[in-house]
C-alpha cells in the first residue's frame, strides 16, 4: 500500500498548489481581498485529504466489486447517464436551426396599417349610475366597477379624506369620482325631512310653426311678444309667468315651431308638466305637430289640446279631432282623458276654458316640490351681454335659489350676482317653477344644463375642470370614432366629395344650436358642411381672422350687422359673411351657398337629334386622304353641334360611337345646325351609314344638387 499514500501525497499538494494559484488570480487588489484568499486556500487545503481518501476508496470498491461506489462510479453509472438536465430541474437549451441575417440596406417590409379598435373600449362613457346624498364608498364602487383602492387614490388626490369606506360621501364628491373613471351620473335628492310644498305648474306651448302658439300665450297675458319676433315666427324659447283670472299662476313656456328648432322643443317637453298641443282649425295637424306629439310622450307628459284659430272662415274643429285621434290621442269626447279647447287667440274667445283645463289638470297631478336646501335648476336659454357678461334664464326645479351662492351650471361656474324674475324685477330668491335669469357666471353654458348649488369656491372650481375634463374626452372619443376608416372595396368609385367650413354666432344658445343642427342637415354626397367655431355675441374681428385662416364663410343669426371696417376686412380677404334674422332665409342663402361649391354630377345628354336622308362617297387620294363618307342628314329635334361626340342608331340599336369630324351646310363648315335644317355630317372612323339611321349629338353636362324645402319648413340637398 505504499504506492497508494505516495499518490496522495503527490495528488495532495498539486491539487493545493492549483487552487491556491486559481484563487489568487481570481481576487486581487485589496489586502482583504488576499487574506480572504489566503484563509480560503487553507480551509479547502484541510478538507482535501477526506477527498482524497474517499476517492480512492471508491476507486478501490470499484475495482474490487463492491457496491460502494465513489466518483468513478458516479460518473459510469448507467442510471445516470439516461437521466436528464429536467430531472434536476435545469432548462436544456433548444437547439434553434441558424439564419443566416440578411443584409443591412434591405428596404423595410411594408405592412398595411390597422387602425385601433376604439369601439371596444367605449364602455364606461355610455354608463350612468346614479348617486345620492350620503352613500358609501363601497356603494359608489359597487355601482362604477371600480376597486375601492383606486376610488380612494381618487379622493386623495382631490383632497378628500376618507377614515374607512363606509364613511357618508357628499354628491359632488362621489361625483368628481365618478367621472374620474370616466362614468356618467345622475344625481338623486332625497326629500326625507325636506319640507314639501304645492308649486305652480309649468305648462309648455307646442305646435306647428304658424299655428299661433305666441299670439295665444299674447292673448292670456296681454302682451304682444309676436310682434317682436322677427318673420312673425317664434325663434327663441321664453319663459314667463301668467296671472290667471282665478289667482292662480302658471309658468309658460313658448317654443317655436320651426323644423329647425327641433332640439328646443325637446328641451321644452323635458322640463314641463303639461304640453299645450296648439292645432290651427284652418290647416289642421301638420309634421311639427307630430313631433311636438313624440316628445311630449317621450317625456311622459300629459297633453291638452288647444284648437287655435276657430273664428276664421275655412275652421273645421272636428276635422282636427279626427285627424288628432288617428295619430292616437284619446280625446275626451272620444272616451279618452285628453282634454280639447277651442279657443281664438285673435277674438280671444275660449281663455277661460283654457284655464279651466290647465288648473284642473295641475290639480289632478297634485304638484309639489321641496322648496328647502340646496337649488337645482334647469337651463331654458343662455346669451351673453356686452356690459353684464354670461346670463343665463333658468327654471327652478326643486330647492331655493339664492344670490350669493356658488352654482355650477354644466363645465362652468360662478357666484350668483343678481337673481331677475320674469319681469325684469331684481329678487334675491327663486322658489321651485320659477322661472328666473340669473348672472355672475364665469363662461357661457349650453341651453339644457342642469344648474347645481354648492357649498364652497373650491368645490365649484372642482366639479366645473372634472366635468370639462370628461366632456373633452367625450368630444375627442367621438371623433376618433367618426375618423376610423370603413372597410371598402377598392374597385368602388368614391365621389368628390367638397368642404365648406362654417362659422356660427348667433343672439343665445339655444339659436346657435339649432343654425348648428340646421346647417348639418344640409350635408349632401357632395358637399360637407364642417362647422368650424360656434359662439354666442356680434361677429368680431376674431372670427374674420379665423375665417380667414381655415377658408370658412361665417353665419350671424339674430345679431347686429357687423361694422363696416369688419366688412371691408371681409371683403379684402375674400369672406362671405351671411347674416339674417329669420331662419327660412339664412337657411336658403347657406343652400344656394352650397349648390355653388357643389362639383356636381356629370350626366350626358341627347341635346339633338338628325336623320339620315342621302349618303355621299368623296374618294380620296395620297394628297386628300382615305375615302370618306358623307351622310346628308336632316336635324328633327334639338341641335347639332360640331364639337358633341355623335352616336349612330339603327332600328334603335347603337350601331357607332365617336366624333364628328366634320359638319357642313351648303358647302359652308359650321358649328352647328338648328332644327329642321340639312347638313352634312362626317364622324371619324365611321363608314357604315344607311338611309334612315338616326344620329344623335350628345353632350355632357353637369348637373348641380337642388334646394328642396317642404311644407313643414324641413329643408334638404338632393343631388
């Protein structure tokens, strides 16, 4: 056994002097990095011998047909060389086939784009939930879909604390989180410990334009508000109140009846509690009748029908009533609960049972309202004036109305300043069907905005930027929508299609919104109406300025004719500026504006039409040409011209198509030939005339869309 400790020995210090070497390599530069080093050695040194011996007891094992086994037998075991790198839960690498890269200045593979689904993620916009006075956050959460950390990430950065999340939330807080995940609201006040009083009615006046819906509402309160209306129709939406005979009051409100006033008839019917359907007795129930019918059930409103114009010659009441019933108005006489009036606004004659209709039916729906704590209100009407700024006329639904109190009415807010009633007077509060103007606001409001009291500056403040915020991301949202290409097949021919950018400013909101609505029912297949900027006040020189930079013709309703100095400037830069006062007549010049940008359609026509008569042969020559035939023809409709294409026509059938090359009367070249006259005629390429063929000229003409404006006073562009 001695040449067996002769070989530890020598595999002893050759393995030491290897791993000291190696680790004094490895770690250089600090001295504790070599008494590292150093202890390091020593203690592998130690355990060395025990490795040795091991090594060489399996070795001997080995040899000998033991079982033990050391590291020989390790690495020859069968076992163990079928395991795998898995089995000891090592990753074997996959083997990948090369590629050999190709070269840099390969030009990049063009992909065809696709646009980003943005109608997947329009969900949480279209939600509204609705919040109330006091609930939970889990509440709020449970209603948005949200997690209750994030809702409370929210409140944080709003400067809101909240102890647990079942602490009571104020409405405007729970509100500027909500729209902070981007949900719609619907507020919900509760009159639990409110007190609760009998309020006036709202009554609302509807019906065809013309129809005297203002001279009846004149009649009632002795006033002559039609006379004032430009074109003797009604284009605004007034409120007022109206002293009955009885003591009684009742809030009206008069809207116009004008096809384009569509969206203030709609606001009308949302606020009221009773529509006043106004039906001449001479003209009986005409679209906007129909309409005013839609939204007042639409809105769940009841009716009283109030037959106008009885006293003139041609009045047929009944006929009203019957035409009434067929659209499915239950009219008393008939069995239903829809009370019918005939009353004339000239002769003033029927008031009283007007009255009487109206009472009995506010009556019957037992009105009240909570007439303390906070107001909320409904915008009728909003405009801006020169010396007082923003004013804004509102009904009060529920609550009191004060000045000095912060309101928030849509994205803007402000302080109340003054409170005017109907009249004009000066008040310092509002009660519940009031209708009031109220200024002090920082912007202009949209007509149909809820008004809001708050407590604070710092909340008003707040609720106006997170409502803006939302209502930009909606506007943007919906033009993404709009931009989104639509899959079409190539081969299709897309027609030419113009723009015709527009500049809106009219008197109050509630106008310019219906010029808006108007003007985009004008859009035609080959003329895009694109409203460029909308406003309320005169035409400034700002609007010049926009017009100028974007190519757009600017349209004024119900404002002051702008300057002369504007004009010139106008005029310099090539802007058309139309400005009216009544709405038939803007609607016709913006008409006739857009047939004169209008492409057009080309179309060919037959302008004239001859009849072959004789065929003459002139033999050409190397000096003359080839042979040429001649038809001598006899023109029987329309004309001939020498510059149309001309079509050949046997029996009926196209027989040749092509130029004229040449068209002669009485040896004379001509341009063209009348009716009834003879001439000869020559088409190019074309040697196979016989008597009694029919050659027709055609010519191609452009054919501009065409203003069509219906009874109802609805107005369109066909192409």
């Amino acid at each position: 056994m001695a040449w067996l400790e002769l070989g530890k020995k020598k595999i002893y210090m050759n393995f030491t002097r290897a791993l000291a070497t190696t680790s004094r390599r490895h770690v250089v530069g600090s001295s504790f990095a070599s008494i590292f080093a150093e202890q390091y050695v020593y203690a592998s040194a130690r355990r060395t011998p025990d490795f040795i011996n091991r090594s060489y007891l399996g070795a001997a094992g080995f040899c000998s047909g033991t079982k033990e086994c050391g590291i020989r037998c390790f690495h020859a075991s069968s076992q163990v060389w079928a395991k795998s790198d898995a089995a000891y839960g090592l990753k074997t690498p996959k083997k990948e086939k090369y590629v050999r890269r190709g070269s840099r200045n390969q030009p990049p593979v063009e992909a065809p784009y696709v646009p980003r689904n943005v109608a997947a993620t329009k969900s949480n916009p279209d939600k509204t939930i609705e919040i109330f006075e006091g609930m939970t956050l889990v509440e709020l959460a449970k209603r948005t879909g949200k997690s209750l950390s994030s809702l409370q990430d929210i409140l944080t950065n709003v400067g809101e604390k909240i102890e647990s999340e079942f602490d009571p939330l104020g409405m405007d807080i729970a509100e500027l989180a909500a729209m902070e995940v981007g949900v719609n609201v619907k507020r919900l006040h509760s009159t639990e410990g409110s007190e609760i009083l009998p309020r006036p009615a709202v009554v609302t006046v509807m019906g065809h334009v013309d129809h005297g819906k203002t001279s009846l509402l004149d009649a009632l309160r002795q006033t002559s508000v039609a006379a004032r209306e430009a074109g003797g129709i009604t284009q605004h939406l007034g409120a007022f109140v109206v002293g009955m005979s009885s003591g009684a009051s009742i809030t009206f409100l008069d809207t116009p009846g004008h096809a384009a006033f569509s969206a203030m008839r709609a606001r009308g019917a949302a606020v009221t509690d009773i529509v006043v359907l106004v039906v001449a007795a001479d003209d009986g129930v005409m679209p906007q009748t129909l309409e005013a019918v839609s939204h007042a059930k639409s809105a769940n409103v009841p009716i009283v029908v109030a037959i106008n114009k009885c006293d003139k010659p041609g009045a047929n009441p009944e006929k009203v009533k019957l035409q009434l019933a067929s659209e499915g108005l239950l009219l008393e006489e008939m069995g239903g609960d829809i009370q019918v009036v005939e009353v004339s606004a000239i002769k003033k004659t029927g008031l009283d049972n007007l009255e009487v209709a109206l009472l009995l039916q506010a009556d019957m729906m037992d009105l009240k309202a909570r007439f303390d704590g906070p107001a909320q209100a409904y915008v009728v009407e909003a405009r801006l004036d020169k010396g007082r700024g923003p004013l804004v006329t509102t009904i009060v639904k529920e609550g009191t109305l004060v000045c000095g109190q912060h309101v928030v009415v849509g994205s803007q807010w402000g302080k109340i300043r003054a409170i005017k009633d109907a009249a004009g007077r000066s008040t310092q509060q509002a009660t519940p069907a009031m209708p009031v103007e109220i200024e002090g606001l920082r912007g202009l409001p949209m007509a149909g905005d809820d008004v809001i009291a708050v407590h604070s500056e710092e909340r008003a403040r707040m609720l106006s930027s997170g409502r803006k915020k939302k209502f930009e991301e909606d506007r943007l949202r919906g033009k993404m929508v709009q931009n989104i290409p639509t899959s079409s097949d190539d081969t299709e021919e897309v027609p030419l299609r113009v723009e015709l950018p527009v500049i809106v400013k009219g008197d109050v909101q509630g106008t310019v919104q219906a010029v808006t609505d108007a003007l985009t029912t004008l859009n035609s297949p080959q003329v895009s109406v694109n409203i460029v900027h909308v406003g309320v006040g005169p035409i400034s020189q700002s609007d010049v300025d926009l017009a100028q930079a974007c190519g757009a013709c600017i349209v004024g309703f119900n404002v002051k004719s702008p300057p002369i100095s504007l004009s010139q400037a106008a005029t310099r830069a090539s802007i058309k500026v139309i400005v009216h006062r009544v709405i038939y007549h803007l609607l016709e010049d913006i008409a006739n504006l857009i047939i004169e940008k209008a492409p057009g359609t080309s179309e060919t026509h037959v302008a004239g039409q001859a009849e072959v008569l004789n065929i003459f042969e002139v033999k050409g020559s190397k000096s003359k040409g080839p042979d040429v035939k001649i038809a001598g023809c006899k023109v029987v409709e329309g004309l001939v011209n020498r510059s149309a294409t001309m079509r050949l026509l046997r029996s009926g059938e196209l027989v040749f198509e092509g130029p004229c090359s040449s068209l002669k009367r009485e040896k004379q070249d001509v341009d063209s030939v009348k009716k009834g006259t003879e001439c000869g005629l020559v088409i190019s390429n074309c040697h196979d005339f016989q008597i009694g063929d029919v050659i027709q000229c055609l010519e191609q003409v452009v054919r501009k869309p065409k203003f069509i404006k219906s009874e109802s006073g609805a107005v369109r562009i066909e192409c």
